[in-house]
C-alpha cells in the first residue's frame, strides 16, 4: 500500500508544479490555490508511505516521479524543448526510480 500513497504523491507533485507555473508566481488565484492543495496532499501521501518505506527510497521515487513527469508535461503540454540531451536526463532519472524501487525491500 506504501507504493500506491508514493505513486500518487508522485503524481500529485506533478500537478502542483504544473500548476505552479500557471499561477505566475503565485499572482493568479485559482492555479496558486490548486498548488498549495495539491502541494499539501502531496506531502501528506509522502509521509504516509514514508511510515513503511525507507526515507532515502520514498525521497528518490517521488522526486523522481515529479521530475520526469513534471518534465513530460512541459514537453507536451507547454511545448517546451525536447532536446537529446532532455531526453537522455529523464531516461536516466526513470531508470534510477526503477533501480530504487528494484532495491527496496519494504513496502
């Protein structure tokens, strides 16, 4: 269950940086509001899954999972650049997600 509440942790983290880039420095109500709700479940989800998971793994795959997903969205969503090099980072960070999640024992 402690994979499940990181995954959407994970995934939360996603849609508070997405949103945080629409809240223009937090100047635009709604998207500041959504980034501070969804921050905060975010946070909370992490800390559940921390309960099981060691600190070190449950950090990694959620940054991780913020990372290149928050990277895929400003890709496809904000049309931001997809270089080689972009590439190359986000398939590196996945690839340590999995060799930590491969790694841990708990949860």
């Amino acid at each position: 269950m402690a994979w499940i509440y990181l995954v959407f942790a994970g995934l939360l983290e996603i849609v508070w940086a997405f949103f945080m880039k629409k809240s223009v420095g937090f100047t635009v109500l709604a998207p500041s509001a959504i980034t501070v709700v969804t921050m905060i479940a975010s946070f909370a989800l992490l800390a559940v899954a921390m309960r099981t998971l060691p600190l070190g793994t449950a950090y990694t795959v959620w940054t991780g999972i913020g990372a290149v997903g928050a990277f895929a969205v400003g890709v496809i969503v904000l049309g931001e650049t997809a270089s080689p090099m972009r590439l190359a980072a986000a398939a590196l960070i996945l690839a340590g997600i999995v060799l930590m999640k491969l790694s841990s024992t708990a949860g």
